[in-house]
C-alpha cells in the first residue's frame, strides 16, 4: 500500500507540476479543459483494452479485483462525483491563488484534503497502530510545510491591517473549499473503486470533463490558446500522469487503511517543489526543506 500512495504522491505531483509550467503560456481554465479530458481519453482506451478478450490478463486481475469492471450504477455515481469535485477544487484552488494569498491557500487545501478523507476513514472503524498514527501525524505536517508558499514581497505595504486580514480570510475560504473539493475527490474515487479500478478513474475522468469545458465555455476562455503545440504537449502529459496517479491511488485505498494511503498519497505537493527547484532552478524555502524531511521520517515510520 505504501508503493502505491507513494507513486500516486509522485505521479499526483509530477501532474501538478506539469499543470503549472502549462499555466504559465495559457488560463487555468484553458489549461483544465486540455489536462482534464486528456486523463479520461488515456483512461476510456486503456479500460476498453482491458475489456478486449486475451488483453484484459494484462492489465493484471490478482489479488486487487477485476481492475475493469464498472461496478454497478452506485460504482458509476461515486466515480462521477469524484470527478465533479476533483474539478470544482482545483477550480477553488486557482480562483485563490489569484486572488488571495498563495502562503494560506496552499497549505489550508492541503490539509484539509487530507484531514477530511482522514475523519472518514476513523469514522469507519480504521484503527491505525501507534507507530502508523505517528508516522501519519509527521506527514500531515510535513504536507503544511511543504506546500507554504512566500508570501508576496512588499504585500504589507500594499494595504492596511484590515485589507491584509480580509486577504488572508478570503485565502482560508479558497483553501477550505479547494481542501474539500480535493477530499471529497479521494473519498468518492475510494468508494468508487471497491468493484473496479480504471473504468471508475474514467468515469470520473469524464464528469471532470463537463466541469471543465463548462467553465472554459462560461468564462470565454479558448479551448485552444494561441501558444500552439508547446502548451498542448504539455496539458496532455500532465493528464495523463495524472490519470494514472489516479489508478495508483484507488489500488493503494484497497491495498490498506485508506486513511493513511490519503495522508502519503497528499504529500504530493513535496514532488511538485522538488521538480521545481530541480527544472526551473526555484529556491526551495527551508520549511519545505523541513517538510520534505518530516516526510521521510513519517513515511518511514508507517512502513516498519
């Protein structure tokens, strides 16, 4: 289970990164209505594969349930509001990154997508050991640390006390609602992979997709931007990576507690600086140094 959420963080991260140097020649919601579709194209063709006689034994059945399978209409509505609220989060996560600050934003979504799906899972019944719940503890504050962000330089000149609080008050209500878009996603994409793994990951895929194309359509964003091909390229390797940290993830949810594949699987924001300071040359603030390290040690502890 750990592999798994560990290569759901990094693929959920490498994606996120990939989304973000898109972002910088396009709109979010032009970037969104590439990524998103993408993911579920990648996702229909290899859950129509599995379908196939003779090719199905090669997406592996064995010990995790037929991985194509569609599970039924209740399978198909938890997949289909995973993606509605995948897409609704990162939605409330952009819209705060450009008008609230980005050192609340990140960090209260990041937590809160971990928190709630957390809760859940205790509420279920999942009575982690001793060791587990420290090691899960240590990763949850390492997902705050790694995700803080600078705050912008000279904002506290920019206006009064109580213009800096209501930015930071707004900053919250993004975080909350992007953490709880992002939970959401995880608890429905869990419940929706109890039959099945990638037909659930394309349903929810293609919900994602109506969400996606009806913001870029009601904002009047161009679905394709002049940046041409570079952006393109770039939008379709980030959905499908992340379309396949989706399938790791669901895998690891079924593989063991499902709180803690939450917990490792949100440590995805780490691989994201990572990839950054290591491409784009971007300082890395000794928080996150900090995070990256409770990360490794909270990891650790889950796994002895």
């Amino acid at each position: 289970m750990t592999i798994l959420a560990l290569a759901a963080a990094m693929l959920y991260g490498t994606a996120d990164f990939l989304g973000g140097v898109a972002s910088r020649r396009a709109r979010v919601f032009a970037v969104l209505a590439v990524t998103v579709p993408a993911g579920a194209a990648v996702m229909i063709v290899v859950a129509l594969l599995g379908e196939a006689p003779g090719l199905g034994g090669l997406l592996g059945h064995g010990g995790l349930g037929a991985p194509t399978s569609i599970g039924g209409w209740s399978a198909a509505g938890w997949a289909a509001g995973s993606g509605v609220c995948g897409a609704l989060g990162l939605i409330a996560f952009y819209a705060g990154f450009a008008t609230a600050p980005i050192s609340v934003v990140a960090p209260v979504a990041a937590l809160v997508s971990a928190v709630l799906p957390v809760g859940v899972a205790i509420a279920g019944g999942e009575r982690p050991g001793t060791g587990v719940i420290a090691g899960g503890l240590l990763c949850l504050i390492a997902i705050v640390l790694v995700s803080a962000q600078p705050a912008a330089k000279g904002a506290d000149e920019r206006g009064d006390g109580r213009l800096i609080a209501s930015g930071r008050l707004r900053a919250l209500g993004y975080g909350a609602a992007a953490g709880a878009g992002f939970g959401l996603f995880f608890i429905c994409l869990k419940n929706a992979g109890q039959s099945g793994v990638l037909w659930p990951v394309a349903i929810s895929r293609s919900a994602g997709t109506v969400v996606a194309f009806g913001m870029a359509l009601a904002t009047g964003t161009r679905l394709w931007p002049r940046c041409g091909a570079g952006f393109a390229g770039i939008a379709l390797i980030s959905g499908a990576v992340d379309a396949a940290a989706n399938v790791c993830y669901v895998l690891a949810t079924r593989a063991g507690l499902f709180g803690l594949a939450v917990v490792i699987t949100s440590l995805y924001p780490g691989i994201t600086v990572l990839l950054a300071r290591v491409l784009l040359d971007e300082r890395m603030r000794w928080l996150q140094r900090a995070g990256l390290l409770l990360a490794a040690v909270g990891v650790l502890l889950v796994t002895v």
